[in-house]
C-alpha cells in the first residue's frame, strides 16, 4: 500500500470495500478494492485468484482495467482505473433513460462482450451494478468474480452463477450453457435501461424463475416503436 494514498470509502458489500485512492506522486485516480479472507473457504479463495487472473489479460476501453493487484496473509486488493459512478445509481434516480443514452450504452456493452467472447470468457454476472460509468461517459464493465474462461475445447459449461433477475432460462434450469447467457442478460440490461424495470420483475426467487422460463417477453408499444428505428 504504499504506492498510494487512500482517501475515502466509495463501496461497501458482501465482497469488502472499495476506496478512492490516488497514486503516489501523481494525480492519477483509482479504486482500490479490498476483499478480506476472513471465513472464505480455499475454493472462494482460488476464484478470487482466477478473476485476478482474467483481469490481467482484459485490455478493452469497455472494460474496467486492472493497474495493480496483490494479496496479503489478510486480505487481497485490487487496483483499477477510476469510474465515476455506477449505472444501477443512475436507473435509482432517474428510472429510465433516453434512447439516445440508451444506444450508446448498448454499443459499448455490445463492444465489450464481443472482446470477452473473442477471448473465450464469459462474464456470468451483467447487470447494472457491475457497469461503471466514467467522467466523460465511456461505459466500464466491472467485476468479474463470476467470470469464467472456456478452454479451446470447452463448448457449455455447468456451473450455476450471476443474479437471478438477469439470469438465461438455461441458468435458472441448471441446464448446460455458453456465452449466450451474457447476451440475454445484455437484453435484460437493455429493457430495463427503456422501461424502468426488467422484462421478469417479482420479489419471489420461485415466481421469477417460472417468469424467466415461461413468461414471453412484453414489449411496449413505444419500445416496439423505438427497436424498429434504432440503428446500432
């Protein structure tokens, strides 16, 4: 730690906390994300290490960048670029967005999925919390714990992973998967984004997933409108 100066508490969750900080002898912001190994078991321990891992690798302006990581007997930090805030605190304030917002918000996740893709990772956990905004509005995906890299050879995988309220039919199911799940999960985002809320909304984890696998999509007619006239 000291490379940097830690300013103040900007996140707080299951996960740990994550600070502002600067470095050192410089004006270059970052965010600094400590996660305690207090009562994780070594399986919890070694995904930690794997989303390290896969950070390290990511070089895309969509993706939010690794600068520095390392572990202690106590806990590990992550070190990444800046974001200015969260999109999930936008949809709080605002509820939904204009298309024109909209837009550029798809095309810079659909940018950052293909690059993943390409590189044979899937993210397993889209939603709004996990995409940061920057200053100057360029949209930062974040927080690959649940991220998963497929070999060359690996066509689905299995294991179960992501939020519910976002999560493909396959998942919800326990059925085998691929890189698609990440694109439902796009859409999820991208309706939400419209209409203030997902296409599948209830408090009831059993209600949902009978939402998710049955329940067609509604599509207001506005939005029905809207998709006919964008152009990505």
């Amino acid at each position: 730690m000291e490379n940097y100066h830690v300013l103040h508490l900007i996140g707080e969750g299951s996960f740990g906390k994550v600070y502002k900080g600067r470095w050192k002898k410089s004006n270059q912001m970052a965010a600094l994300k400590f996660i305690s190994k207090r009562g994780k078991t070594e399986k919890d321990l070694a995904n930690l290490r794997q989303e390290i891992e896969i950070l390290r690798r990511l070089k895309h302006e969509n993706i939010i960048l690794l600068l520095d990581a390392f572990e202690t007997q106590g806990e590990f930090c992550l070190v990444t670029e800046f974001a200015q805030g969260e999109l999930y605190e936008i949809l709080e304030d605002d509820h939904n967005l204009p298309e024109s917002e909209v837009r550029k918000i798809a095309q810079q996740l659909v940018r950052a999925l293909h690059y993943l893709h390409s590189n044979r990772i899937i993210h397993r956990d889209m939603k709004p919390q996990n995409i940061l905004l920057s200053a100057n509005g360029v949209v930062k995906l974040c927080d690959f714990g649940f991220a998963r890299a497929m070999s060359t050879n690996t066509q689905v995988l299995h294991s179960i992973k992501g939020t519910p309220l976002y999560m493909a039919p396959e998942l919800v199911q326990e059925q085998p998967y691929n890189h698609t799940v990440d694109l439902w999960s796009l859409g999820v985002i991208l309706y939400e984004l419209f209409v203030g809320q997902p296409p599948f909304y209830t408090n009831q984890i059993y209600s949902l997933i009978q939402l998710i696998i049955k329940d067609p999509v509604k599509i207001q007619k506005f939005l029905k409108r809207t998709l006919k006239q964008t152009s990505f």
